[in-house]
C-alpha cells in the first residue's frame, strides 16, 4: 500500500489511511507483550541478513541516481551501504533485543494515609513520526526504537534514500509479521510527494509526537510547521571551558577530543571559552595540537595576540554550530564570564567546564542552562550510548517532556494506578 | 506597569516587555535559594492577611461590576471572597511553603563503566503562562506554584475577577520585594484587552507552557491557537465501572461518591459502566441511592428496562461531562466491554473499576489508557492534593511531558550533571 506510485491527490487520503492505520496499531502496541516486540525485532534483523542483497540493490539504485544528481562525496557516503554497514544495522536491532521494555516499567509507588495504592508506570505516547534524510539505517533504528518502547511508528525517510529504505522496511514488516504484530506498527510514507511532510506536521488527531533528524534546514522547518509536538535540536553549539584552575593535561585531551574526535556530530565543541587570567600559559599547547590536527582557530583579539595562526572572529562566529575543522576562542572572566556567553550564545545542548576547583565546578554545573554540563570530560559524550541507554533517537534541547538524550524511557508516558479497598473521597 | 489603563495599541509592546522580563526574572528564579522562595511566599501570605480589608473591597467591586452584568448564582460564587476564603488563600501560600523545593532534586545517579558519573537532577522550565477564569484565588495558588518550582509566571485572569487579582497579585509582588526576588517573577496581564490572550499563546520565545484552567470554552481556545506548549484537559469524562465480579457495598458506596460527592469536579464520573451480568442485581440500591441524592439517570435500553426512573440516554450522552446531577449507564460485557466503552467514549482522564477479580482488575488498570485509572476507588481522587502532592494547577490528559495532576514536580525539567575525571570519548 505505501510503495505503490500515487497521484498528487491520493496523498491527503493515504495520509489519513497511514494515521488511523498507526493509532490502531498504537493500541495493539501498547499491550504488546516483551517477548513478541524482542521477537519482531529478532526476526527484522534475520531478514535483513537474509535479504542483504536486496538491500545492496536497491542501495545502488539510489547511488546511482543520487551520483547523476550530482551529490557530493559526504552526501553518498551517508547513502551508501555496504555489506558491513548493513550487518551493523542487523546489529543494532539485535542491541535493542536486550535493552529492557520500558512499558509497564514501575517509576514509583507509595501509600497514602486513607490506604490507597499509587503506583506511578510508563506506557507507551502513542504514534511518533520520524522525518529523516539521506541515512538509510534510521529506518531500523527509529523504526525499532519506536518498536520496543510500544510505540506505533511512522516513517518519512529522504528521497535520495527512497528505495534502500523500503528495502530495509520491508525487512521490519516481516519480523512484525513473523510475530504477529501488526503490520502497520512501523509504516513508511512514500517519498515521490512532497506534501506528505506537510500533512504529517498537521495530523495531531492520530500523531503523538514527531522526531526530525537531519539538518538545520529540516529541523526548523518541522519546528516551524508543525502542530504535532517536535522532539529535536536545532543546534548543538557546545562550549567547553577552561577555568583557571583547570589541569592543562586535562585541558589538553579534553579539548582535542571534544573539538576533533569527529567534528560533524552535535555534541562537537564549537567555541573554547579560556580564563583570561590563565589563557597565556594553558592556550599554547592546545592551540599547537589543533592545529597539528587540522583544525582552523578563529579568536577575540587577546587569543590572537597570543597566537598570530589565531585568525579574527566576528559575531557570528559565536553563535556558528561549525560541524567541521573550525574553533572560536574567547577569553572571559572566571566562571561567570563562562556562564554569561554560553547563557547569550548557546543553544543549550552541552556544555563542559575543566577544572580541579570544585566550588567554580558547581557553580558552572548548576548555572548553565544546557541538557547536558560536564566537568572535566568530553562534550562529545552526548549520546545516548554513552549515557548506558543502548541507543536513542536523538537529542532534545527543548525542556518539555524529555531532554537530553531520547532512548526508550523517554519514548514513553505514563500512568497512576491506583489501587484501593473501597476508598470514597471525604 | 501592569496595572495603568492603556491604549489598544500598546498591548503588543506591553507583552513583549512582560515576556521578555518574565525570560529574564526566570533566570534569576532557577537560581533562587529555596529560603528566599519560601520566604517570598510567606511573606505574600502575612500581605494577605494584612491586607484582607482592601482584597475584599476590590472583590466587592468585581462583584457590584458582575452583579451589573448578570452573573448567575454560581458564577458569582466563584468569585465570592470572605474573610474565610481569604484566610484559605494565605494558608494555601503556607502550605506550598512546607512543601520540599523540586528544584535540584536528584532523580536518578549513576557511573558508567569509564568512571563518568551522570545524575539527572531536576531545573525548573522558565516561564510559565497561566490563563484562568473567574476565581480570584487562582492568582495566588498558580503563582505561589510557579515561584516555588523556581518558574517565572505570567498570569491572565477573567476580566470579571480583574480588582480582585489585582489585589492579591500586590500581596505576591510585596512577598517577592521582601525576598529581594524579582517583582517580574509573578506578572499579572492587564484584563481590558482582549488581544493580551492571543498575544500570550504567540510567545513561544518567551513563554515554555501555558496552562489553561477554567471551563471547556478557554481549554478548546488555547488549545487551538496556542504556539506554546499546553498542558491541559480539555473534559473529565469519568467512568466506573462495575465488574461482575464486584463488591455491591463498595460499588454503592463508590459510585454514589464519584457521581454525587461534587457533581462540578473534572475527576466526577459520568458515565457508569455494568457488567451485564449482574445488572439486575447490583444496579437497583444503586439507582434508589441515585435518585434520593436527586441524581438524574439516562440509561441504555437494557438500564430502562430495569427502572422507569431511568430515561434514554442518547449516543451523545456517552461523549458528554455532564457536570452536574446527571449519570449515563450502560451495560457492556465485562471489562472488555468496559475498556472498549471507555476507548470510545472516554477522555484519558480518569476511569475506575470496582471488583475483586484480581485478573479483571489488572486487566483494568492496563488496559484502559487514562491518566488515572483506578481500582475500587472513587473517580474523584483525582487530584493533586489527594495523590500527596501537596498542591496542583491541574490535571493534564496529554501524554507528552505530564500526564495526570500537575504538582510541582510537574512545573520542572531536567538536565544531565556529567562528573568526570579527565574521561575523553574513544
């Protein structure tokens, strides 16, 4: 049903044939037992070693059209699968096999005086739409997150990765069948109309909540458009801090890791932030070692003077997620200067401080405002598997529901149970 | 500021300065000593109490303006203060004060095997619109919540309570000044014009909730126009249900106190669901005690058939919150039956069962997808206050960030504290 090419105007009609289809599914989901979801999944991830070919196939076909459009080499590798890549997404459904059901999970319980039970457990939000691009793993992974936290999923992947990612959903469909799941639990919207996106930010009826995962220019548009609910980020522009009584060792590896580790990932420091009472002594080695990487430096005035590699940054160099070999450096005083630039140029995603004071420690860690603050470690340990969450689908800077990391537990609700003896209200 | 007369014109400028002081007064607040929110609020209380003279002549005012314009009964009681509802105001400012500070609460700690410890710790979530009708105690109670979470509120009450919330939003200002707190941290919009609304639900920069309290007309408004994030129920559509396998003197007692104990409360059942089987039998005590507590009874044919007292219920009875001195009854074939009623018809709310049918019970509480849902209990322990939160601002049926009452826990988000000793991710 959603593979089959449509008219323009079937796209308003399938859309609501998609949205009643997964609020259906939600319900039969929600009271899936563990070991049919572990099943499905266990089962997705043999079909898609089995159909490994298949895959392959129509992961060439999207190649090729995307080459004879003309992407670029980051664009084609992000598309491209490859047997070990396509092993790694059998793996990661496999990973989410032996990660617990958060359903049903118990938060807390106590008793109140009259003698009343309450017990306070997760279930499952309902339906949650995934609009993605170029990747086409996210089709597993978003697909069997939503899976085994009881969650009826709805899929918009790129155009670009259209045919790879009917492959691998076909694979889902059949786990969901081999365990008696409904098909419609993890649905994909075709991606030849470009309405679809449109009228899945408008479906609040039959959508709980939606997940967007790509680039700025996606991400603002759902925010923008959408009357659903938006789980994301818009930018990760992730400070880390120097203080003065940082251990330069520390500050050293930290830097280098949180800068170079891999610079195109949300938690990748963007701009260093340097006590001016120590930038002099602890700066050279550090900006030595960048550049050694590759890295470009962009500073204020003082961190030029130090360094003359250190080129001019503007304004906007402050409030620029660079997602590349690129660092802005300023000088402040002490922790609340720290505090105060990240306050006015941050985007709230996370934020590290090195120190061995344990007072200017707390005072960073309390104050800035960020999904995530660190002492004396990588701002790259954003990330749901860092945290121990076995995977998540992304990263929320909004403080509404969940924030930070978005693995099983956050992908779910809850509700009061309450359990009485004949209790009436005075 | 927030008092003077103003033009038509200024409104738009006179909510982006309270919003932008509210955003800036939040800042403050997320920091606050729990000694200074508590002291703010207590000094707000010992305002009340001295100046109950003055609220009760501006509530006399609202009720002469009122009177002039024909308010009903009920509507003038909402507004009705006395030196007893007054006293009440400023005890419920005393009880917040006991209550433990949610901000910086720890709710879950642990280490990852590199020697990073993450806690989660618990942040307040900025800035908070409350939109409420008639009672003029609502500026105390969701003000007094919002500052105790470390919120910044911004609060817009009916026009018809205008002297009377004005009166009382002095006391809070003359608590926060004592506390040396930001005034701006409890904002009152200006009742005479009608666009501040509109212009509140547009906020999404400043504002990070809205709730909504008051009747279905202001919920259904908010929700459909609003940009920010709203956390609300829009009906309280209460079931009991009465299993075959249930108790008749609990299920008489139950019933009578969730239809009749208040008949004008969300958490009021309204429909009573009975497992055919035992309708004959359990229902006709029901019914006499209905119907002595003047209860109006609208049934099904088969409920008819038992009692001429009772009438037909219409298809629209199912979906309707009646409010008042009016029960709808159906019978259903057990609790599949009830749970499929309660899908249909139901609101997320709250819904019980009344049995001793552990099986069936369990079933219940499961399968019923409500906020509350209860086992031989009354519908209307729905309530903060009941559940030993100490206080709410309401009770939400959204799924998304809260779900059931809304205490202060609830007015709060999280973020991740990460500890680390030099950790770098590999």
């Amino acid at each position: 049903m959603t593979s089959a090419p449509l008219e323009k105007t079937d796209i308003a009609g399938l859309m609501l044939t998609i949205g009643q289809a997964a609020k259906a599914a939600a319900t039969t989901l929600a009271l899936a037992p563990t070991a049919a979801k572990n099943k499905a999944l266990t089962a997705a991830a043999a079909a898609i070693r089995t159909r490994g070919d298949e895959i392959l196939a129509a992961n060439s076909r999207d190649m090729d059209a995307a080459r004879a459009r003309g992407l670029t080499g980051a664009l084609l590798d992000r598309l491209l699968l490859t047997p070990d890549r396509i092993e790694g997404i059998a793996q990661g459904l496999d990973g989410i096999v032996t990660l617990p059901d958060p359903v049903g999970a118990l938060d807390s319980e106590w008793t109140r005086p009259n003698g009343l039970k309450i017990a306070r457990v997760r279930v499952p939000l309902g339906v949650i739409g995934i609009i993605y691009e170029s990747r086409p793993n996210v089709t597993a992974d978003a697909g069997a997150l939503c899976l085994k936290s009881g969650n009826a999923a709805i899929l918009r992947g790129g155009s670009e990765s259209a045919e790879s990612s009917r492959a691998i959903h076909a694979c889902l469909v059949e786990g969901l069948t081999a365990a008696g799941l409904p098909e419609a639990a993890i649905q994909l919207i075709p991606t030849q109309d470009r309405d679809a996106v449109g009228l899945l930010l408008g479906m609040s009826q039959y959508v709980d909540i939606i997940v967007p995962r790509g680039g700025k220019g996606l991400i603002e548009r759902v925010q923008k458009d959408s009357r659903v609910p938006v789980m994301a980020h818009l930018d990760g522009i992730c400070h880390t801090y120097l203080d003065a009584a940082a251990d330069p060792e520390k500050a050293l590896a930290i830097t280098l890791n949180a800068k170079m580790r891999r610079t195109g990932v949300c938690g990748a420091t963007e701009t260093l932030l340097v006590d001016r009472a120590i930038a002099a002594t602890i700066l050279p080695p550090i900006l030595d070692a960048l550049v050694a990487k590759g890295c470009e430096l962009r500073g204020d005035r003082e961190t030029q003077a130090l360094d003359p590699r250190v080129t001019a940054a503007t304004e906007a160099d402050w409030s620029t997620e660079y997602l590349d070999a690129i660092l802005s450096i300023r000088q402040v005083d002490g922790v609340a200067g720290a505090v105060a630039h990240i306050a006015r140029y941050g985007s709230h995603h996370t934020d590290a401080i090195i120190t061995e004071d344990e007072r200017a420690a707390e005072q960073f860690l309390t104050e800035v405002d960020s999904a995530i603050v660190a002492l004396n470690a990588s701002t790259q340990f954003a990330d749901g598997g860092e945290f121990g969450f076995g995977a998540e689908i992304g990263i929320s800077t909004g403080k509404l529901h969940a924030r930070g990391p978005v693995g099983l537990e956050q992908l779910t609700s809850y509700k009061y149970q309450l359990r009485g003896t004949g209790q009436t209200r005075p």
